[in-house]
C-alpha cells in the first residue's frame, strides 16, 4: 500500500444511544438535529452519516467540543463501540464483519491507540506496561522487551524501564502510552486526546515529537483533539466535528480561509492566523522567480515571513517547494500575507 | 373466645368442631363479657381456641420439623458425599499439626509469620504469643483452633474469589447472590447449627467446617467481586483496545489490580473463621472454645479466661500477619 492512499474507510455510519437505536434510525434520514432528535425519540444520535477517509501515512485529526461524538467516532474504529449502522474498512477489509477472533487480531497487530488519561497499568513498570501488544501476541517477551526499550529510548524515556507509572509526571506518562503503541509496531494509530491532559508546554513538545517520530514512521495516525491549534499543526486532513455530524472536512489551510459554515468561522476567530497558515496556502502558482526579490519556503507561516523581513510591507517572494528548495512553485506579494491575516468578516449567509 | 362470632357469623361452626373440642376458658366461666382491653392478637393460638380446625403454633412448628425430616434424607445423600473431603482435611489438618513436635511447628509458624509481614514486630509477636500458650499449656488447643481456621480459610479462597469473579462479571449473578450473601451475613451464628446438626453426624469434623465456611466467605466474595468491580474503567478499555483476552484481562489486570482489596476480603474471612471456630466448640469443635464452653457449663471462671485471652491472643496474630502481608501488597501496587 502506498503513501496516500485509502487506509480507514468510514461509509455512513451512525451511532444512535437509547432503548431500541435501529427502531429509531429511520428518523435520522431527514437530516434531523441532535436536540430535536432527543426530543422526538428520547434517544440520543451520537454520530449521524460520518463519512471520511483516512490515508495511509497521514494525520488525519478529528476535531469537536466535547459531547460532538469525536472520542465515539474513533472507538469505533477498532470497535470498542459498535455502530448502529454503516460501514468501516481496514485496507478494504469489512471491520464489522469480523468475528471475535480476527477483531483481536486486528487490535494486536493493526491498531494501537493512545489514551487521554493514559490508561498505563499501574501494578507494571513502565517496560512491562510498554510490551503489552507483543504480549497479548503472545510473542517471546525478550525480543519484545528490547523492542520496547529501543521505543522508550525514542520516546525520551531511557533509563526510566524500571519506574512505576505513578512515579512519573503526567507528560512521561503519556510518553510511556506513546512507546505502548509504537511497540505493538500497528501501522494504524488511534489518539484519543492523547495530549489534552498535559500541560501547556509538555503538550508543545509532546506534539513535536510525534511530528518528528511521522516524519520517520509514516504511521496512519487518527487524532482527535478539542483544540484546534492542536489541530491545525497536527493535521494532514481535518475533520469538524459537531452535535455527532462532519460540518467540514479538508486540508486545515483549506478550512481556515475558505470555512463552509457559521459554526467554523466562529472556531476560527480566535485562531493566530499568522502562525498557522502557510505561504504555500495564500500563493499564486508560477514556476519563475522572476520579478522576486526573495525566496521563502512553502511551509513557512506568515508569521516566519513577515519577521524574516523586518515587517516591510512591500515586496513580492517567489516560493519554493518545501520538498526542493530550488524548484519554484509559486510566489507571493507582502500585500497578499498581509491581507490573509484579515479575519472572515462572518458575512456570508450559509444554509446552515 | 374473642373471635367465635366471626365463625359463628360465617356458618362454620361445624367445620371448627374436632373430636376434642375448646376447652372452657375461664371468662366463659365467669360468664363475663370480654372487655375490649384484653383483646387478644388473632395468632395461631387465639384462633385455635376460637375454632379448633386451626393448627396451634406448636404444630405449625412440628410441621415444619416433619417437612424437614422428609427431606433431610435426600439432602444427605447428596450433602454428604459432597462435603466428605472437608471432613478429611479438617482430620488431616488437625493430625499434623497436633502431631507434629512443638518445636518445629512453632519456629515453622513464625517463620511464615515473617516472610508474610516482612517484619520483626509481627513476627515477635507471634513468637510471644505461642510461647506464652505453651507455658499455660494451651498450645494443644491454640493449634487445634488454628489448623480449623487455616482449613477453613484455604476453602473460603479456594470458593469465594471465583464466586466474586463470577459475581463482578454478570450483573444478573450479582444481584441474585447480594441477597444469599445478606442472609449468611446476619444470620445469628446459632441459627446455622440447627439444620446443620439435623443434616450431619454431630461427631463429623464437616458440621462445624461447613458452619464456619458458610459464615466467612462473605467477605472474601463481596470484596473480590468489589475489587474486580473497582478496577480502573480506562485501565480495563486500553486492555481491550490492545486485544487482550478475557484471560489474560483476568489474571493479568484484574486480580493483580483488585488484590489489595482481595487480600482485606482474606483478612475478615480469617478473623470471622475465629469468631465462628469458638461457638462451633458447641457442636465438637476441638480448640479453646471447648475450654470456654466448659468455663460456661461449669462455672471455670479462669480457664474461660484464660482461654479468652488465647483466643484474642490468637487474633492478633492472625489480624497483625493478614494486615501486614495486606500492607506489602498495597505499597507495590500503589497506583
């Protein structure tokens, strides 16, 4: 399977709670909101018509408040919850078409996750703790211990094998959850608000080292997160989430200038829109540098440019492809980056 | 005759007359009116006088015997081979240990004493205590307590953990146990005797060994299936997410999790087997409370004493050893 494609495949699904969902699940059709819904069936619609695609190789983060169905949705994935109907594939495989048997093999070999409060065994040392997929293979524990040092190590943890989850901070403890799942060595990752819990500048670092560990792993990861600076510098394909249906989904510089509803714009007012969009977002493709008076990389933020130059307001710069810093892809005028930073007016009349 | 009228009134005075008819009751005698203050309660009794086709509360208790003769012998027939081995090893048990030499089994004793609590004091303790029923000569009747405890104990585990894991697995078992379990638990301790006494031959070591059994498993059940209960929810999810079976949730996570609260199940099911080993000296049971019985029966006022005193002497050890090993096991699994 190559970089890029279709690893996860979610087709309709939909999640209703209550005394008797598929009775009720005729209702949803009509597009009917979650209140509403209650109202009506006394059941609550936890996840309406979710459809997204996740790719191999990518983070695709899913984003929501809280009660928008976002930790549902991702439980879903390796079933620890099970739809009230709809389709989910791994690699083109039924997921909810398989027997106990095979889904345990599924969580032992292709998924792994991550939890917000952790979820470490508290009567293991972290070795023991971090070699629980390999064990539950029922693999040879010393070549899984040594896997599962290599991943500590990476992780920032050496030395620290033989503590007690409660004799770390809540930050190495997420470490320890990270190391977990990269020894069950899965290709697919779930995140359930892994960094939530941390505090402010563990989880910048936290983040960083899963931006760094993908760089190397190309893991496919799912992220779901209520924060969306956390989301806008993790995702590769971003899902909003909202009351349980997808109000938007698409590359995060896509969403942030273009937002298809209210609801987004509202999210994104307070959003530093210098420090999250990126040149390559705002410029218009050329491949000369002619009439430029400067490079700048195509992953540089607005931010990076305007302090690069001194906040001149003048000037127009070719971009470079942030892949092959000597092929040009696109340039930029000062005035363009300036005008980026100009909040959406929420002046548009959306249907919803 | 307080109530001949409602018979009277519903025309069975007929079917209320026996062979032996009511006697006459004094007042009828007098010919006095009933004044409405000695009202008496419609029991089995006052209607028995009103009509004597009701049964008397003695023969509602006959009866009761009766029913319980009728089925006593079925019961035995499958009680008995069933509970056979709890005899043999309560024998076994009692032979070895009053068999075997006083100095060998005591340093034995204090030596698990101190690998179990990992500490001087304790073991000290236990060292005191023994040597002090030797010298009151005593220790025959410590032992005989302890080697039924210890019997006891091992059975109570060996059933009550996997009734209370059963118990934390499916709601519909735990709440049709919650009740049995309410019943053994304030049942007064007498009151498990008599069917026992009925059902088995008073000398059979198996009546008191079921009676102390019945009596404190319910701790050890109740807190199994409450630490299994307990155990952390996001703990028992992250298992499942990485696809552990039930099995290994079993005896990797969930007992090592709820052991400390296993193990305080363990400490109550010992100290209730002491409590119930005394009164079960009233039905043969061997130890040092045949010696208060026998201060009770004949008036001893020191040998039930001091017999006391070796019995409290006897739970301290065992309480200081069960809280001690109960204490190393919740340090290293602090979460």
């Amino acid at each position: 399977m190559a970089l890029g494609d279709v690893k996860i495949s979610v087709q309709n699904l939909f999640k209703i709670y209550g005394y008797n969902p598929r009775a009720v699940q005729d209702k949803v059709y009509d597009g009917i909101d979650k209140s509403a819904f209650m109202q009506e069936t006394g059941h609550v619609l936890a996840l309406n018509n979710i459809n997204v695609d996740m790719r191999e190789g990518q983070i695709t983060v899913v984003m929501g408040l809280s009660g928008s169905g976002k930790s549902t949705l991702i439980r879903h994935l390796n079933r620890l919850i099970e739809p009230t109907s709809g389709q989910i594939f791994l690699d083109g495989t039924d997921v909810l078409a398989m027997d106990e048997e095979t889904l345990r093999n599924l969580r032992r070999r292709s998924m792994s996750m991550v939890f917000q409060k952790f979820a470490l065994l508290p009567h293991r040392t972290v070795l023991a703790n971090t070699i629980l997929a390999p064990e539950a293979r029922g693999e040879n524990t010393k070549q899984s211990e040594d896997e599962a040092r290599k991943w500590l190590a990476r992780v920032g943890l050496e030395g620290m094998e033989d503590s007690y989850p409660s004799q770390l901070s809540g930050g190495m403890q997420q470490r320890v959850g990270l190391a977990r799942a990269l020894t069950s060595n899965a290709d697919v990752m779930l995140m359930d608000e892994a960094f939530s819990a941390l505090d402010p500048l563990i989880r910048t670092s936290m983040q960083d080292l899963l931006l760094e560990l993908q760089r190397d792993l190309h893991k496919t990861i799912i992220f779901i997160t209520h924060d969306l600076d956390e989301a806008l510098k993790l995702a590769d394909h971003l899902v909003v989430l909202k009351d349980g249906y997808i109000v938007q989904q698409g590359d995060p510089q896509e969403i942030l200038l273009r937002p298809a509803a209210r609801y987004i714009e509202e999210f994104i007012q307070d959003i530093n829109r210098a420090r999250v969009l990126k040149v390559k977002s705002i410029m218009s493709p050329t491949k000369t540098k002619r009439g430029c008076s400067d490079v700048v990389q195509g992953d540089d933020t607005l931010e990076a440019v305007i302090n690069a130059h001194k906040g001149r307001i003048d000037g127009t710069f070719a971009v470079s492809d942030p892949n092959d810093a000597t092929k040009i892809i696109g340039k930029v005028r000062m005035e363009d980056i300036y005008r980026a930073l100009v909040r959406p007016q929420m002046q548009h009349d959306y249907e919803n | 005759m307080a109530y001949d009228w409602i018979f009277t009134a519903l025309g069975m005075t007929d079917a209320c007359k026996t062979d032996s008819g009511p006697l006459l009751s004094l007042s009828s005698l007098r010919n006095e009116a009933p004044s409405p203050w000695d009202l008496p309660f419609p029991s089995l009794d006052t209607l028995n006088e009103a009509c004597a086709a009701f049964p008397k509360t003695r023969d509602f208790t006959a009866a009761l015997e009766d029913g319980f003769l009728y089925i006593r012998p079925a019961l035995r027939t499958v009680l008995d081979p069933l509970t056979q081995p709890l005899s043999w090893a309560l024998d076994g048990a009692l032979t070895l240990f009053v068999e075997m030499p006083w100095w060998i089994l005591v340093p034995l004793l204090i030596l698990v004493a101190k690998l179990l609590s990992n500490s001087y004091k304790v073991a000290g303790i236990v060292a005191a205590s023994f040597l002090f029923l030797l010298f009151v000569d005593y220790y025959e009747f410590a032992i005989q307590t302890l080697s039924i405890i210890f019997v006891c104990t091992v059975l109570c585990v060996a059933f009550g953990v996997p009734l209370g894991i059963a118990m934390s697995r499916s709601d519909r078992f735990q709440n049709a146990m919650i009740p049995i379990l309410d019943m053994l638990q304030t049942l007064p301790t007498f009151v498990y005797l008599i069917p026992l006494i009925f059902l088995f031959n008073i000398t059979e070591p198996k009546l008191y060994g079921l009676a102390i059994i019945l009596y404190a498993i319910v701790p050890v059940v109740r807190l199994t299936n409450l630490g299994i209960r307990l155990v952390d929810r996001d703990v028992m999810e992250a298992v499942t997410a990485f696809g552990l079976t039930d099995r290994q949730k079993l005896y990797r996570v969930q007992i090592p999790l709820a052991l400390p609260n296993i193990m305080a199940g363990v400490n109550q099911t010992i100290m209730m087997s002491l409590a119930m080993v005394v009164i079960a000296s009233l039905v043969s049971a061997p130890g040092l409370g045949t010696l208060v019985l026998d201060g009770i029966n004949n008036l001893r006022l020191g040998v039930g004493f001091l017999a006391g005193f070796g019995i409290v002497l006897i739970a301290i050890m065992l309480d200081r050893v069960s809280k001690a090993a109960l204490a190393r096991i919740d340090k290293s699994k602090k979460s």
